[in-house]
C-alpha cells in the first residue's frame, strides 16, 4: 500500500476546499469499497479525507413531504428505519440483500452510490483495463465475461455497477444532493451514474471537488406492491446476476403505475421508460409483464459467457413484477424464490 496523507474536516465546506485542492485525494467513509481496492493498488489516493465526523447522519421528512437521507447514514440503519420501511419497503429489501452485516453496519448511503465495478479485471493490475488504465483495452470483451453487462455497453467496457440498494433509488426517482466549490446541485438519480462510452474511467457525473451530502426520497414509494429480487450464484454475499426492484400501482387488476428497474446487467442501474409504459393500463399479469421485459431487452448483448443473462433476466423481470402484482415481496431473509 502506498503512502498517503490523512486529514479530517471539520465541517462540509473545509471537505470540498480538500478535495478540490488536490484532485488525486479521496473521500472515506466506510471505506468498505475503497480500502479494499488501495489494497490492490487499483486505488492509489495522495491523501484520504475522513467525512465520517460531519453532520451528515440524519434521516428526516422534508416540507414537501420527500425523505432526505444524509449521505453517511449507515446501510443497516437505514434499511430498518420506520419510515424506510413503512414508506420504501423495496429500499430496505435492496440494502438487505448486498453484501453481508458487518458491511452493511460500515457502509455509507453516499459510499453505496460511489462504488466501483468489481470486475475481475479492474481488480487485477497485470490486465488492461480501460476503467482502470483509459486506452489499455477490456479484457472483459474477449475474456471470462460470465457477470458482465447485456445492455448499454461500448467497445471501451463491459463491466457492471454493483450496487443493490442503487436499483431501488432509480426505481423510486431519488435524487442526489451535491456540494461543490461552485455550490449546491441536485442530481436526477437516473442521470448520476453513467455508461460507459469512451470513458469507462467515470463512473458518476459528480464535477471535481463535488461531494454527496444527501439522497431525497420523492413521496411515492410503492409501499404495497413491490419486491426486489436478486439472482446471482449462492445465496449470500454474492453480487447479482439479474436483479429487478418493481413497484406498481393497481386499480383492481388493472396497472395504473408500474416501474421495474434491473441490476447487475449495466454500468449503471437500468430503467427504461419505454418498457415501463407497456404496462400502462394493462392488465396485471403474465402476458403483460412479458411485452415490458421484451422492451426493455430489445437492444439487450451478450457475450461468450453471459448470454444466458438475457434469458435470465426475462424471466426475473417477470418474477419480480408478479411478486409485486401479487403483494409478495421476495423475503431476504428466507432466500427461496417465491
């Protein structure tokens, strides 16, 4: 591991002044991604900036009704938070299937969002990659591709974002509160994370110096027909396969409102607008929920080894979406699929 500086700011403010003054710099919180990848050398930061003593750690209703969530409230507190759970149930089942306990007691609201692929690629420095290493090439292309992405990828990177409780935030349309030397902004969730293109090395749309402060839940949460769902290869601490974060609003049989956002299958979490319309006014079953997963998978690639995850997210898509028309949400507890 490399030398590095150490400073803890005292408030917001003094961390963007840090941060945007030495643009190799880093932010820890948990630390649960970054350590990890320091340790590989994939990470290399002159300095780290320990946000964990700022103000930051509440979880508040706002004047227009919308939950604002500090960016260090920790994972675990706020899957079990009352209002999470009463307001954004899907949220809390998507946090609750990363990773493990101990890292779910460590890891930050903002880190969640600042997590890297974990690409065998990325991770080992004797490869090229792209993300890594720009104009080196992706290994992932021509190599063991099996949990790599099916949608929205580019010749520079086919890696995917890792991230469970991301695939609930588009869902709901969170959006994402920033600080910077220039001031506050919000940012759409949908438009954070980016895709790949030309350059897999930026992975959000954050400018230099700009740090998370906050993640606002808008009102809607989809507190009675919802599930996440996560398909991946052994039943815990595993990153997905296929994962799928539905909500809908029913009259009767009939879809009044229906999302359905996947993991695992991206650069970023994916949400098509287009296929979520095929659900519109439709009737709450198989048929239905088979023409939306069609839609969304019409532009859908695969790979040597990852071309099962086409079939394989069809099919969750239609899972999870029946859960949630059901009222049955996957329980993460209980790992069978219902």
């Amino acid at each position: 591991m490399i030398n590095f500086q150490y400073a803890r700011p005292h408030d917001v403010a003094d961390a963007v002044q840090q941060i945007a003054a030495e643009p190799k710099a880093k932010i820890i919180a948990g630390g649960t991604n970054l350590i990890d990848l320091m340790k590989m050398d994939v990470e290399q930061p002159v300095k780290l900036i320990d946000i964990t003593r700022l103000p930051l750690r509440q979880v508040e209703n706002t004047p227009g009704g919308e939950l604002r969530v500090g960016a260090l409230v920790r994972n675990t507190d706020l899957a079990y938070h009352p209002l999470v759970e009463k307001h954004y149930p899907v949220l809390a089942s998507a946090i609750m299937a990363g990773a493990s306990q101990q890292l779910r007691n460590m890891a930050s609201t903002g880190g969640n969002l600042m997590q890297r692929t974990r690409c065998p690629y990325f991770y080992d420095t004797a490869t090229p990659c792209n993300k890594r290493e720009p104009g080196s090439g992706c290994s992932a292309i021509e190599g063991l591709n099996r949990g790599h992405a099916i949608l929205g990828t580019s010749d520079a990177c086919i890696a995917t974002h890792p991230s469970d409780m991301c695939v609930a935030l588009v869902l709901l349309e969170a959006r994402v509160h920033v600080t910077g030397p220039s001031g506050g902004r919000v940012i759409a969730f949908a438009d954070f994370h980016r895709l790949p293109g030309n350059t897999p090395q930026r992975d959000t749309n954050l400018n230099p110096g700009e740090i998370i402060t906050a993640v606002e839940l808008p009102a809607k949460g989809f507190p009675n027909n919802y599930t996440y769902l996560k398909i991946r290869d052994r039943a815990s601490y595993a990153f997905a396969l296929v994962s799928v974060a539905a909500g809908l609003e029913l009259d009767g049989d009939t879809i009044k409102e229906g999302r359905f956002a996947l993991g695992g299958v991206a650069h970023k979490p994916w949400r098509d607008p287009d296929a979520e319309a095929a659900l519109r006014g439709k009737p709450a079953n198989a048929v239905t929920f088979g023409r939306a997963a069609n839609a969304l998978l019409r532009n859908a690639k695969g790979y040597a080894h990852n071309v099962f995850k086409i079939d394989l997210a069809h099919r969750s898509i239609v899972r999870a979406l029946t859960q949630a028309a059901r009222g049955t949400p996957q329980s993460q507890s209980a790992k069978k699929i219902i």
